[in-house]
C-alpha cells in the first residue's frame, strides 16, 4: 500500500488529529516503515500456529470478596456536609 499525503490526511480526520504540514512527510515515512514491517510478517507461515489469546498462561487472578468491617447507616451518614433522615444531600447537577 502506497502512502501518500491523501492517506495521511484521512489517517488523520478518522483518528481527529492535526498533522501540521511540515510533518506531514515524516509521518509517512514513519507510517511506510510500520507497513513494509506488517508485509514481512505476513510472508511467515503461520498455519500451525494457534492463535494468541492473552501473553501468558495465566488466568485472571482475583482474590474472593471477603466483607471485613460493616458499618451502620447512621455511621456511613454521621460525616455527611449535608443529609437527611436517610440519605447523603448533594447540590443538582442535571438541569431539565
């Protein structure tokens, strides 16, 4: 794939970036390097190759939700700037 200013220019719209001018010829160099890299790749064969999921053989590690320490709804609210009988008060932050 040849790349040229055009393609840069759409490059550019679709990801909203501003290329100045002056840069322009850098990143199509920059971008014809990545390209050439990609096409060498693809001369590999890969047809025994699983494909890649995740980088290492390890699953998801989580550690199990434990509840330690409960605190009463009074307590949760006595810290409160603002509240009523049963819930924290805030100031309006959608407008109709």
């Amino acid at each position: 794939m040849k790349i040229d200013i055009t393609t840069v220019d759409k490059l550019a719209k679709l990801a909203r970036l501003e290329i100045a001018p002056e840069q322009k010829e850098s990143v199509i160099k920059d971008l014809s390097k990545i390209l050439s890299f990609m096409e060498k790749l693809n001369e590999l064969d890969t047809t025994n190759v699983e494909p890649l999921v995740y980088m290492s053989p390890g699953v998801n590690i989580t550690r199990n939700d434990v509840v330690k320490e409960v605190i009463s709804h009074e307590e949760a609210l006595q810290n409160a700037p603002d509240r009523d009988e049963n819930y924290f008060k805030i100031p309006k932050v959608i407008s109709k």
